[in-house]
C-alpha cells in the first residue's frame, strides 16, 4: 500500500521543483550569454571558429577585449627579463592606439593589468596555442605580431643607443613565439635576430 506523501512534504517537493526549474532557467540564460559573447568575440578576431572564440572568452575576453587577443606575445616578450621597461609599455600602448582603441578601451585595459602583473606561463602558453590555430587561417599576421614583438624587444635595449637592442632572453622568447605560431614564413624574422 503506497503511503501518500504528508502536506509538508508536499510543499518541499514544490519547492525543491521550483528551485530546480530556476536553475534550469538560469543555466539555460549563462549558456545563452556565452554563446552571445563568443559570437562577438569571433566576430572580434575575425573568425567563425566559434571552438576557438569560445576558448578565448574562457581565457577571460569578451568581445571587446578581444580585439587585443592577437598582442599578448607582446606582453610575454615585454616581462621576458622579468620586469616590463616604461619603454616596451609605451610601444605595446602605441600599438593598441593605432588600432583605433583609447586608453579607457577594454583592450587597453586588459593589456595595461597583464603589463602591470606578470601573467602565469599557463595562460600565455595556452593563448600562444590558440593564437596559432587563428593565425593559420590568415596570410602574414603572424609575421606582424612576431615584427611587432621585436619592436618591443628593441624598445628599451643597448645602452644610450648603444649594443645589442634585443637581448637573450627576448632573443630566445621570439623565436619561441614565431615557432609556436607556426610560422613558415618567419624565417626572415629569426634571422634578423641571429
């Protein structure tokens, strides 16, 4: 003989059936916005790889900030000897201007906190692997970033104009990016480091 729930059982079980479809809801409207803004962050960085717009937003960028995804080597080559000069921010900055992306942009700001803050190796590996993937699809950006990173480098070497612009470590570190974005073409690149 099946026992007939009490009343207040019956009113937990609405409740517990009521938080369960609010959580529904809710999930159903996250997933929503994610999808929302990893078709902005696509649209960003020029792609319709939504796998990898989705991955971009998981590293933290929205649709906005994204438009500076393709400069992280920048960062990683300005911290390459462990500090960041006020010469190599003042030439990543005068990138993200020529962009067209003011100071108060979301790109600028996610640029100036990771410049401030060193990022964990973690997160420049793993967006130096998603940036390959994007770069594959696209003639000669890899060329620039890897020019643009040198130019960083050069930035604050030699001593009074004088010596080696480009040190070691960022020697090394730059060649390290040009090969992980996959580049054939930057052979010229490299050489200009030798």
């Amino acid at each position: 003989m099946p026992i007939e729930p009490s009343e207040e059982e019956e009113k937990y079980f609405r409740v517990v059936d009521a938080e369960a479809r609010r959580n529904l809801r809710q999930s159903l409207e996250d997933n929503a916005r994610a999808l929302e803004e990893a078709a902005r962050i696509a649209d960003a960085v020029d792609t319709d790889d939504t796998a990898i717009a989705e991955q971009i937003r998981k590293l933290g960028f929205t649709g906005e900030s994204a438009r500076v995804f393709d400069l992280l080597p920048l960062v990683h080559v300005a911290w390459a000897d462990g500090s960041v000069q006020a010469a190599e921010r003042k030439e990543i900055m005068r990138v993200v201007e020529k962009r067209g992306l003011g100071p108060d942009s979301e790109g600028a700001k996610v640029l100036a906190a990771l410049l401030d803050e060193a990022p964990p190796e973690t997160f420049m590996r793993k967006s130096r692997e998603i940036l390959r993937v994007l770069l594959a699809r696209s003639e000669g950006r890899a060329d620039d970033i890897v020019e643009l990173c040198m130019k960083v480098a050069a930035a604050s070497g030699g001593f009074l104009g004088l010596g080696e612009r480009i040190d070691d470590d960022e020697r090394t570190l730059i060649a390290e990016i040009s090969l992980s974005l996959g580049q054939d073409a930057g052979d010229a690149v490299l050489e200009d480091l030798d």
